[in-house]
C-alpha cells in the first residue's frame, strides 16, 4: 500500500537556523531604526547597541534544528589613542565560521553605518575607501531610515545616486553563513579560542566593535 507524505519532505536545519535568524535580526532592527531616528544618536554607538541587541536576541531564541546550532558574540577592544574608525573606515567587523562543515571555514565583513540622510556625507567616499584596502567585494555600508536598516556593496557606491541594489541586514548576515558573501583574508584564526582570534583580527583591523556568527553541530565544544 502507498503511503502519501503531504507538505515538503526536505528538512535542511541549517536554512531553518538561517531563515530565522533573518526574520529576527530584520523585525527588532526595524524597531531600533524607529526608535533612533529622530534622536540625536551618532552611527558609530548605535551600531555598537544595534550588535549587542543582536546578541542577546540570538542567545534569547536558542537558534537551533536538526544537529546544528547558531552561537553569537559580541566582542570590543578599547581604542587607544586614536578613533579607529579614522583607520579602517569601519563601524563593525563582522566574523562568520562555518564549523559544521570540514575543513571549518572562516570569513569576514566590514561595515560602515550611515543615517540615510547622510549618505552625502563629504567622510563616507574616504571612510569606504579604508574599507576596500582590506576587501573590495565583503565592505558594505548600512543605511539607517525610518522604515529600517538596509545594506548595499561599498564598492561602486556614488554618492550622487542611490544605492542599485540595496539588501537587508538579516539577509546580509544569513548569506554570509551560507558562504554567499565574506571574505576568507578578514576570516579569524580558528586554531584558536575565539577571544584570542577575535581580539587579533580587531587589531589587525584596527576595529573597535565586532560580532561572530558561528554554525556549530549540537554537543562541539564552543570555541
């Protein structure tokens, strides 16, 4: 006798993890941007604010399916001297580490944050350019509006048009697990504990702020 299995028989746990991670990051940034946008907060704290919301809604929702789950962290080095944004051009460092899959991979992101309104801004050319010594195709720029927070590819960007393709930072994130976007060279050293590897990356980089997302089978130990 025939057995009929309706609805879809393909479960992928990681698209599950990645699906909801988007949805999450995308709803409660929507929140932040409406909150912040009339008030006077600069781009540099809020998105610091925006990457330790992240966190605790990550570790809140215990993004878990099948044998896999998502860990998230959030990371600072104290800048000495010198703003380091000045160096890099970058607001955020962003690692993403595939540890389910062998060999582990590790990637990176930089980003710059802009209210919308600001995008004109005289900095913004000289603050991208930073950004592309390090990586021309994994530096993007994240614009704060009334209805959310988007993201569009540095590389290109003309600040006398609009953005061609703009995408929004869940989706940004999420393609960056799925090894669609990221940079191996801003990738960390994952032969070490991820503080250590993280806090040299930073300084490599001469960033301040930083947050990992790191897929991990069920019962690995975290790094």
């Amino acid at each position: 006798m025939a057995i009929t299995i309706h609805g879809p028989t393909h479960f992928d746990p990681l698209e599950k993890i990645l699906d909801e991670l988007e949805r999450l990051i995308d709803m409660n940034l929507l929140i932040i941007a409406r909150t912040h946008f009339h008030s006077p907060t600069q781009e540099p704290p809020l998105t610091a604010r925006i990457a330790q919301a992240i966190e605790m809604l990550c570790k809140g929702a215990m993004l878990e399916a099948g044998d896999l789950q998502l860990d998230v962290e959030t990371q600072d080095v104290p800048s000495i001297g010198v703003k380091t944004e000045k160096h890099i051009g970058a607001d955020l460092y962003i690692s993403l580490v595939r540890r389910d899959i062998y060999p582990p991979i590790a990637k990176g992101m930089l980003i710059q944050s802009k209210w919308e309104h600001k995008l004109k801004d005289a900095r913004l050319p000289e603050q991208i350019e930073q950004m592309l010594v390090h990586s021309t195709d994994s530096s993007y720029v994240w614009s704060f509006g009334p209805n959310g927070i988007s993201a569009f590819e540095a590389q290109g960007f003309d600040a006398s048009k609009p953005p061609r393709t703009r995408i929004s930072v869940g989706k940004l994130i999420a393609d960056g697990l799925r090894c669609n976007r990221g940079a191996k060279k801003l990738g960390r050293d994952l032969s070490l504990d991820r503080p250590e590897a993280m806090t040299l990356k930073m300084k490599e980089l001469d960033a301040a702020g930083a947050i990992e997302f790191a897929i991990r089978e069920n019962g690995s130990r975290r790094d």
